[in-house]
C-alpha cells in the first residue's frame, strides 16, 4: 500500500475487479449471492487481520477483498440489466408510459431526451415493468416533453444493435455503460403528454435550474456563437455550438473544455476559495466559508444538471475543504481516489466512461507532474511566472491523458502546448463570471447582471479565438494514430517511471524506463509491420448504402454506391476506425457501378 495514499492501491484492486467481473461472470455460472456471500468473509478477514495487527495478512486480504468486491458489484449490476432486458422482451405489448427525465437535445434531425419507462399495455392491462430509455423525436414539434413529464408512446421499444463491422463504436455497450437499455424512433402523432405533474420536488431541481439558467444566458450573451459556448462550458449541452467552433476545440486539443468536468469544478472552486479565502483565518470564519463553499458549489452542480463528472468533482473539492476545516492534514491522490472509490462503488459502470477515465488521469496528472515541470523554469516577472504556471499545470493534464486520448480518439493536436494556457486564462474569467451573471440574475439585479453578461461574452469570444489560432498553423493535428491496449499500458509504465525518478532521485528507475521505450518501440514497429504485410477483404454494413473494401499495403481500395461517397457522416460511423486501425494512408474511392 501507498503509506500517503492508501485509497490509490484501494481503487486499483478495485477497479481490476470491476474490468474482471463480466469475464467471471461469463466463465463461472454461480448465483451472485454466493459471491457477495464469499465477499463479506473476506471482508470479515480482513477486519480481524487489522485488529490484530498483522499487516501483510491485511494487505493481501485487502486486495483480494477489493478485487472480489469489484468483480462482484458489476456482476450485480450487468445481471440486473440483463433481467429488466429479458422481462421486457417477455411481454407482447402496444405502448407504453413514460417519466422524461432529461431536458430535450438537439440533434441533426431528432430531438433526444432520456425517459424511465414505468409500464406497457399488454393483453389489454398495463403492467409495471421500468426500465431506462433513449427516445428520438421529430424536430418538427411545436411542443417539448420537459423533465418530469408523462408521456404515452404506441409502439416499441429496440436494443440498441451492436457493431456490425470492425473496430466501430459500441454505441450499445456506450449505453448499457450509462443504464439506458432500449432506444425508440416515435413518429409524430405517435405520442401524446398525458400529464404536466408539478415540479417542486428535489428530483426536479437540476433539470429546473439548468432551464432557468439556459434563459438567462440566452437574454444577457446576444453573441451566438459566444452563447453557444458558455450553454456547453456551464450547462453540458452543446446544440447551440456551431461546426466550425466545435472544429477549432479539436484541432486546438481544448475540446476537453466544452464538456463539464473537473476542471470546471476546479476553476469555480479556485475562484470561490479567492474570493473568500481570507475567512479561514478565524476559527468560526472556517465554518462560514465551509457553508459558502457548500452552496456556491451545488448551485454551481445544479446549473450544470448534476452529470456524474461534476458529482465526483464537487465531491472532491468537498472533501479537501472539510480536511482543511478539521485541520486534517490531506493528500490530494488520497482524496481523489477516495473519491473515485465512492463513486466506483455506487456505480462500477462509471469505471467504463472516457469523461470519468479522462478526469482522473487529468487531476492525477496535474497532482503528481505539475511540481516537477513547474519547477524547470523560474521566472522572476510576476506575468511570465504565472504564464509558466498555467502552460506546467496544461502539460501535467496533457501528458497523463494522451495515451488514453490517442488510444481513444486516434489525433494529437500540435499547438495544444500554445493554446491551452490562453484557453485556461480565458475560462478562469469565464466561468465565474457566468456563474456571477446567474447569481446576480437570481438576486434581482439587471443592470450588473447586464455588465457581467458583457464579461462572460468577451472572455467567451476571447477563448474562442484562442482556439482558432492553430488553424492558421501549419500541421495543427496529427490523425489516424493507432495505439493497441499493450502500447497505452506501456506508455502510462513510461509516465510513472519517469515520474518516480524525478520523485526518488534514484536513476535505476531511469534506467528501467529505457526498457519500457525499447519495448514499446519494438510493440509498434512489429504491430505495424505485421499490420502492412496483411491483405484484408470486407464487405461493410451500413444502413441504406453497399460498401467492400480491400486493402493492399497502406492502401485501402473502397468500392461503394454513390450515394455512400458523399455520406461522410456514414464513412465516419463504420469505416474510419477500421481504416485508421489497418494505419491506412491513402483511401481510393471506387463507385460501383
């Protein structure tokens, strides 16, 4: 165990759990009580281990205790799925009711929302059976369902298809991931709202709150592309954004910022910590500015409709101030993975979201690497020193995320190093400065709730011309990169290396590193020789179009339809992912006749 940071080794048993359970439960047909039976003796173990102070034995109960949980936690869950899908697909039904539970998002050509369907009328009786759904609607409709509303929809609920071709997203397992089980396409005509119930309740709280700050954004930002911005930065909903805006985050490699995340959290909790910081320096001032942190802190949650990103951070943050309070001394690698524990633990799917895996590589990487690179350089000008301050914490960030990025995404933006600091800058203005705009909004304030919102809309335009730099940037992203599992793990052994070298200054670990490059090295040239020698015949499924390929070298020779050449959101859905891991360089079009 970590003498510091206990809950690291803690977390990673259990998340080696979490990763091991759906192969258990493929390979071992045993009633989960028993698991859970086993689990608690373990657990028992290790409590008598503790009070008897044999530590080894505690450690190695403790793993196997957080192994086994983890294992059987998602084996909990994924069979608890798997029922609500089998009694669902038991009954023979003609429609069904439902509780919307997300405000609406706009799509290309659908509205989406999430729903918890609550019963079907089968044989002509409606029976109880909720499960969680996805629901696209026309966009065409004058009226919205809105969260808490009751809708009726004739006809059916579908599992979402798994992928039907090579190295395509798995939006169905995306979903599961998530707990939404069924999708449904509903014609128009083929719904009604059969009750607006009140929304007073607690439950009603985030998506009430979010809506009323989505208005107030939408009166005092009149820039749209500025509003667009700070709706996705505050609120998570990017349907305001415009194409070229969202293309500029990507190519910048600031796209992180468009989804609400720790890092939000952070700049809100810095900014509130600032602002009234001078209060823990009386005993009761301690528990006043614990109060205001607590509240600006979930309103800030609300508004953002509390996603999980922001649950985990808030969650966080809280707990650094109550050890601060207490005067509980705390290591932040200790309170993160306490925190990933909790959540972990509530929910293990969490375990398989790229925000959350991308959040916490991210803080990790800013507790654990932005010392040894803020301590490379010292500037003695007050303005370069904090400009050097916010490139180290931006390179901590984008050194612990870019193997998972480049495994997950297959780019690497060039001018991230260049970009990032003003972007940081800029948002440090941003968002609480919308966050301010909603308070004084909400205080009754109009003529500073009209000069904040002129401050929200210039940092905002200001960030987003930070992001347009690269595209006047010569070779501004690098794409179609391929990492397999094996190089990301070594590159994440590389990272750690180099960090634990810097961190115990002994230069065997150095050495060690050397190994690991030398390994990865030989990983990606045999893979992409091997990948090079290959020849491969496909004939792709896709919706409305025909399309088989062949591949040659580095060449992938495409014969389609028409129709699916000028189709590049269909060459994105099922082909790119397939071309990028064959490491196509060059794709020749050949339309069949």
């Amino acid at each position: 165990m970590l003498p510091r940071a206990p809950f690291v080794s803690v977390v990673i048993f259990l998340a080696t759990g979490i990763l091991f359970g759906d192969t258990l439960r493929a390979a071992v047909h045993v009633p989960v009580a028993l698991f859970w039976a086993v689990s608690g003796l373990l657990g028992i173990g290790c409590g008598l281990f503790y009070h008897f102070k044999n530590r080894t034995a505690f450690a190695v109960g403790l793993g196997a205790w957080m192994v086994l949980l983890g294992a059987v936690c998602q084996i909990t869950v994924e069979e608890g799925k798997d029922a609500s899908i089998a009694a669902l697909d038991a009954l023979e039904y003609t429609s069904f009711t439902a509780e919307v539970t997300s405000l609406p998002e706009k799509r290309a050509n659908s509205i989406r929302f999430e729903v918890d369907a609550r019963s079907f009328l089968s044989g002509g009786r409606w029976i109880g059976q909720p499960v969680r759904a996805l629901l696209y609607l026309p966009d065409s409709l004058r009226e919205l369902p809105q969260p808490g509303d009751h809708i009726v929809i004739q006809g059916h609920l579908q599992q979402p298809e798994p992928p039907q071709n090579p190295e395509q997203f798995d939006y169905a397992r995306y979903l599961r991931n998530k707990g939404i089980l069924f999708t449904a396409f509903v014609r128009s005509g083929s719904f009604a709202i059969v009750s607006k119930p009140a929304k007073s309740g607690p439950l009603y709280w985030p998506e009430a709150v979010s809506k009323w700050a989505d208005e107030q954004f939408g009166t005092h930002i009149n820039d749209r592309a500025a509003y667009g911005l700070v709706k996705a930065m505050l609120l998570g909903r990017r349907d305001d954004l415009l194409a070229e805006q969202t293309s500029d985050y990507t190519i910048s490699g600031a796209v992180h910022i468009l989804s609400v995340s720790g890092m939000h959290v952070a700049i809100i909790f810095l900014a509130i910590s600032a602002a009234f910081g001078w209060l823990r320096k009386w005993e009761f001032g301690k528990w006043v500015y614990l109060l205001i942190m607590a509240g600006l802190l979930g309103f800030y949650a609300l508004v953002t409709g509390l996603p999980p990103s922001v649950q985990r951070a808030a969650l966080m943050c809280m707990m650094l101030v109550i050890a601060e309070v207490a005067g509980r001394r705390h290591y932040p690698m200790n309170t993160l993975a306490f925190s990933a524990l909790v959540i972990l633990l509530c929910d293990p799917c969490a375990l398989y979201d790229v925000g959350f895996q991308l959040s916490y590589l991210a803080m990790a990487g800013i507790f654990l690497l932005y010392g040894p690179i803020e301590r490379i350089v010292f500037p003695q000008n007050r303005a370069l020193r904090f400009v050097w301050q916010v490139t180290a914490l931006s390179l901590a960030a984008q050194i612990a995320t870019f193997p998972l990025s480049l495994y997950y995404f297959h780019q690497f933006p060039t001018y991230f190093w260049l970009v990032n600091p003003l972007v940081v800058v800029f948002t440090n203005v941003l968002l609480p400065a919308a966050l301010l705009l909603l308070l004084v909004s909400a205080c009754g304030l109009p003529w500073l709730a009209w000069l904040v919102g002129k401050v929200a809309g210039l940092s905002a335009w200001l960030t987003d011309w930070a992001a347009s730099i690269p595209r006047a940037l010569p070779g501004h992203l690098l794409e179609n990169l391929h990492l397999e599992i094996f190089e990301v793990i070594l590159l994440y052994a590389l990272i750690f290396l180099v960090w634990y070298t810097l961190h115990s200054r002994s230069l065997s670990y150095l050495k060690a590193s050397f190994v690991v490059v030398m390994l990865f090295a030989a990983s990606s040239v045999m893979s992409s020789l091997n990948t090079y020698l290959k020849p491969a015949a496909l004939t792709f499924t896709i919706p409305g179009h025909h399309a088989t390929a062949f591949k040659r070298g580095n060449v992938l020779y495409l014969v389609s339809d028409r129709s699916f050449s000028d189709d590049a959101r269909a060459f994105d859905f099922n082909v790119r992912n397939y071309a990028v891991s064959m490491e196509i360089e060059r794709i020749i079009n050949v339309i069949a006749p």
